[in-house]
C-alpha cells in the first residue's frame, strides 16, 4: 500500500448505506471514500478510471448489487486487479455467504449491521493486505474446509515452497514475497499454486486456517 490514507471505493446502490458506511469510516482519519458507485458495472469503471490498485486500496462491495451482482463483479475484479482487496458487504447471515465470497479471493466479509469498529478493523487488514474473518467467518470456512490438506503436511513442501508458505499465511501478497525473496512474481505464483496443490487447500485463507490448525497441534 502507498503511504497516506487507504483510498476506498463503496460500491452499493443505497444512498442510505453508503452515507451510513462513509460516516463509519469517517471516523477512521486515515480512511479515506474517495469513489462510490451504484452498480456492479460502475464498481468496475471506477476501479478501471483509478488504475486499480494504483488509485485505490480498498473496494468495498454489497453482495446485491443490480445488473452484475457482486459475486460476479468480486470475479472480475480478482482476474483484473488481483492486487486490489475487495471486501464484501451484506445483509446476509455470514454462514450463508461468507465461505463463497472468500473462497472466491474476497479480503472479508461484513454484514452490513456489523460493529462500526470491525468495519474500520476490516477496511485496516485488508489494506494492509491481510484477510478480515470474524469469528462467525472462521467457524463457517472451518467447517468447510473440513480435514482440507490432511494428505500432506508442511513436510511435502521444499525449502523455497515452505518460505512462500510461511510469508503467505503472514498476508504477505505475491509481489511483496517476490521482493523478500529476490523471486520473479510469476516464479512465486508457480510456488503458491504448488503450495496450494501440496496442501489441498483452494486459496490464501484455507492456507491460512490449515497453517492455523497444524499450528495448534504443534506440526509448524
């Protein structure tokens, strides 16, 4: 992330909501909302007229959205701008979407009557390019996940891998693995995928809890 405030984008199509979320983060003085957009086809234009991750930090995005609805936009947005965290944003129950949304690369998910405080914490992580999970969150990719990555442990990681894994699931994203490592970012991805594959896991948050689980039974 740039020095300076995290650039968000709102992207939901109820004025109330997005007046009601700005007053939130307003009370964030780094946290800045400087787009909004109403439909799931403005989200991408905004984000497109911005550079991505260039002009923005942080998209927010409400699951509902007209036209394109949000899971679909959340897509689009992970195959343009991989590097540009979107956070979801609902009036669903958490173990009705949440896994979705975060098996498909979102940095989180909030119901839209969440604590102001976890919203402004959320906004935070996914900034800094980590992944915000309430307890609700976790309970629900626990149980989906299951016994993911039960064939595998760590020790079927070489050496490089277990470095990308360790940085991985310490929220640090590909280019920034790239730069400790002295790694082409495409190299690292190569990693990441493998790491993936050798844990049975579908992404950077299975990765994590699987870390999170070998980590309480001592096995890192």
């Amino acid at each position: 992330m740039h020095s300076g405030k995290i650039r968000v984008l709102l992207g939901d199509d109820h004025r109330i909501v997005r007046e009601g979320l700005k007053q939130v983060l307003a009370d964030a003085p780094e946290v800045e909302v400087c787009a909004e957009a109403t439909t799931g086809a403005e989200v991408l234009d905004a984000v497109r007229d911005r550079g991505g991750p260039n002009g923005l930090d942080v998209v927010l995005l409400d699951i509902a959205m007209p036209g394109r609805d949000g899971l679909d936009v959340l897509q689009e947005l992970r195959k343009s701008w991989p590097a540009l965290p979107v956070l979801m944003l609902s009036t669903y129950p958490e173990k009705q979407y949440a896994v979705r949304c975060i098996k498909l690369g979102a940095s989180g998910y909030l119901n839209k009557s969440a604590d102001p405080d976890d919203m402004v914490a959320a906004v935070r992580k996914a900034a800094a390019g980590g992944v915000f999970v309430t307890s609700l969150t976790a309970e629900a990719l626990a149980s989906a996940v299951g016994g993911a990555g039960a064939k595998a442990g760590p020790e079927a990681l070489s050496h490089r891998e277990h470095q990308v894994f360790r940085l991985l699931i310490l929220g640090h994203s590909v280019s920034e693995i790239g730069a400790q490592l002295q790694l082409a970012p495409n190299t690292v991805s190569t990693y990441r995928t493998r790491i993936l594959e050798k844990t049975g896991t579908k992404n950077d948050v299975e990765l994590a809890l699987y870390a999170e689980r070998l980590g309480k039974g001592g096995a890192l």
